[in-house]
C-alpha cells in the first residue's frame, strides 16, 4: 500500500476500451433541480451542463442517437421502492414537480428519446438497453449528473450490458469534487475510458463530419 494511487492502479488496471463504430449519446438526469439554488439537489454544475451541450450538438452533426433520462415518480412514490426511501430528494421528481423539467438549453429535439426512470442507472428498468441493440449500437457515451450516482450506476450498467463506455469528464458534474474525482477516476479503472470534451467531440467529427 505505499505506492502512488496512480502507479498502484496502474499495476491491475490500466486498460482501454477505446471506442465503438457505432455510438450513442446519453445524458443523465440534466433536470431543473440540479441548477435551481432553493432545491436540496442543487450542485452548481453549470459547466457540466455546457459541456454536455457542446458534446450533443457534436452527436447531432454526427447523426447518432441522443438519449435524455429523467427521474419521474408517481404522484403517491408507490414506484419509488427502496430508492425513493433512501434518497429524501427524491420528492423533486414526483410527477409534475418544476424541478424535474429541463434546464434552459436542454429542450429535448424531435428526434431525441426520452427515456424516464425510477432508480439510478439509466438501463435498470427501462427499455434502454434493447433499444440501443436494435439501433445497432456499440458505443455508449455518458454525460450526466450526478457522477457519483446516476452516471456510475449507468456507466456499470452500460458496460455489463455490453456496451464500450465512455464518460465526458467535463459533462459529468456532482455536488462535491471528491466524489466526482474518485468516481470518475474508478470507472477509468475498471468499467470505461473517461475522456476530454476535445476528444469525443473530435471522435464524433471523424464520424460523418458535416
């Protein structure tokens, strides 16, 4: 245990996955409660957001599928389980709350898929995973929020599912440094390759530039 993090990882983990032919944008959980100061979510992640915009306008170019996911709970939370009681600010996202709405800059286009959940990783209980399939997808990148919850459990989720994963670092953002740094230091380890804004979007040029 008295080696660097860095070179102690790099003795186990220290490969990449790289990136697909066939790709999919998703954007985690970019809702009004992440950006609103009055709500218990709020995390000050403007910049994340941004980043995720650049990165989707890139997909848009690029003509590959972009997924939104929100949190959407019925209005008595008997959908919510053991989430819903664990996580208090979880009551934002009961059905027609303003703070699960989309953020100034995120309206969803008409050709963008909405994907609603109830728990953290965006393929837990949902159709994302069958979706993508058929699309042919081999590649999904993650942006989203919170790094340390709804991206990591996606990021997991999308690797065991078979995808190549890969996360924005500068699109994902979480209440707290620490958690966003060591989350997306252990996915770089074990389950995705966490690269630049500057890369995917170079990568997502080299797709079918416009």
């Amino acid at each position: 245990m008295s080696d660097g993090l860095d070179e102690n990882y790099a003795k186990a983990y220290d490969g990449k996955a790289g990136f697909g032919k066939s790709p999919a944008l998703v954007l985690i959980d970019f809702v009004e409660g992440y950006f609103d100061p009055d709500c218990d979510l709020y995390a000050d992640v403007d910049d994340a957001l941004a980043s995720a915009l650049r990165v989707r306008e890139a997909a848009h170019r690029a003509g590959i599928p972009v997924i939104l996911t929100n949190v959407v709970y019925h209005l008595t939370a008997i959908n919510g389980g053991r989430f819903f009681e664990k996580a208090s600010p979880l009551r934002y996202f009961l059905e027609g709350s303003p703070m699960g709405d989309w953020p100034k800059g995120l309206e969803p286009t008409e050709d963008e898929l909405i994907i609603s959940k109830q728990y953290p990783s965006a393929f837990f209980g949902t159709s994302l995973a069958s979706t993508l399939t058929s699309l042919g997808v081999d590649n999904v990148i993650l942006t989203g929020l919170t790094t340390s919850g709804c991206v990591r459990a996606s990021c997991v989720d999308a690797m065991s599912h078979g995808f190549i994963t890969t996360v924005v670092r500068e699109a994902c953002g979480d209440r707290h440094e620490a958690p966003h740094e060591a989350n997306l230091f252990d996915m770089q380890a074990k389950y995705a390759d966490v690269v630049s804004e500057e890369e995917i979007i170079t990568h997502l040029h080299g797709l079918n530039p416009q």
